[in-house]
C-alpha cells in the first residue's frame, strides 16, 4: 500500500509530525529500532499520529509497517502485552500511553501467523514531549444516571485519568478540585438539576495540561 508524504499539524500544542512514505523508510533505519533486529524482524518502520491534542480528547496513534504477514505482540512499560495481526499491506496500530512523561518506549516482538519462530525484539520509541494529556474519563454508568434523574439528587461523579493528577470539574459554574488516587479515580459530590447540567473536566500533572472534555446530562 502507498503512502503519500503528510503532515498533521497540531497548532495548539505546537507540534507537527510528518509521515514519510515507506518507501523512505525502507531505505533508513528508524533511530529508536535496533540494526541488529531490523533484519530478523518483520518490523519495517514505525510513524506516529497525534489526534485531537486540543478539544475533547488526546490521542497518539502507532503506525507500524511489516515486511510481511506476521502475529505482533506490543508489550508497555508495565509489562501488559497486545496481540496484532497484520501484514505488508494492512499495518498495525495502537494507541500510546500518555502518562505525562516525555516519550514512552514499546518492544515489539513478531512472529509467524500461529506464533511460532518468533523473532528478537524491536524498541519503539513514541515522543510526547508537547502533547498534551487526556482529559480524565466519565465513569458514570447507564444505571448511574437513572438514579440521579431526579432534581435535587446529591450524587458523586468518578472520573478515571492519572494517578496523583490534580483535577478540576467545572459543574453548572462552579469549579471543584480534587486529587486522583493511585488508581487515578477522583470523586465530586454533585447535585443535578432538572434541567442541563454541564461539566468541563481536565487534569494537570507535573506541570502538564489536559485537554478539557465537555459533556453534559440533561433531565427534565
């Protein structure tokens, strides 16, 4: 599959990532994939793509290009692995980690189809330095907002982002602050009316901003 050269421009936090054709890549080798495994793995290359990064919601998209069908198993930092599947004409993709650090690193190990004659791993290296954090997610469920339907009900929103992020709910005007635990949630008690009710959510941490998501729930 052909790629043309193209470029995403995030204005906002002042970034532009540039896509090179696989071509180009074909004939370099990516810095942050080893020379050494390059030739045993069905690795090609690898490009990055930033989404939203202003409004609503953050997003760092990994584009990874095969010289061949094979089985990927992507493992993070933590130690969680992902298991794609994809060849030289359908890369895989995924989504970065972004935690608040300056570049996260990913090894990638291909294989056959069946997982067999699997081969030595590749780091790839995603850059974050200027993207701006996720807004903290809604953990409200279906069954939750049945039960506040009704005016005047006091009810604690959870929200899930970054461990020991500084978060900050705008709720129908007024502002609240809370702390996320070390499992990232972070709770306000709130009162809904009978009528639309707004909130604006974002998180800081280690000096860096979230993008706000806005969001509402609307009774009458």
């Amino acid at each position: 599959m052909n790629r043309t050269k193209t470029t995403i421009a995030a204005a906002a936090l002042g970034l532009s990532i540039v896509l090179t054709p696989v071509a180009a890549q074909a004939a370099s080798t990516p810095a942050s994939v080893s020379s050494q495994t390059q030739a045993q793995s069905a690795v090609r290359g690898y490009t990055t793509e930033v989404l939203g990064g202003k409004s609503q919601y953050s997003q760092v998209m990994v584009i990874i290009d095969l010289t061949r069908s094979a089985r990927v198993v992507v493992t993070d930092k933590h130690g969680a692995s992902e298991v794609y599947y994809g060849n030289q004409n359908t890369p895989v993709r995924f989504f970065a980690e972004i935690d608040g650090s300056d570049a996260v690193t990913y090894k990638v190990v291909t294989s056959d189809s069946n997982g067999q004659n699997a081969t030595a791993p590749v780091s790839v290296r995603v850059d974050l330095a200027g993207v701006a954090l996720d807004a903290p997610h809604d953990l409200t469920t279906y069954d939750e907002q049945r039960r506040f339907q009704a005016a005047g009900v006091q009810f604690p929103l959870r929200f899930e982002g970054l461990p020991g992020a500084d978060v900050t709910l705008v709720f129908n005007g007024s502002t609240m602050h809370a702390t996320a635990d070390s499992d990232g949630i972070s709770t306000f008690d709130v009162t809904f009316l009978r009528a639309s009710n707004r909130l604006a959510v974002s998180q800081v941490l280690d000096g860096k901003t979230s993008v706000i998501n806005s969001h509402g729930y609307t009774f009458k």
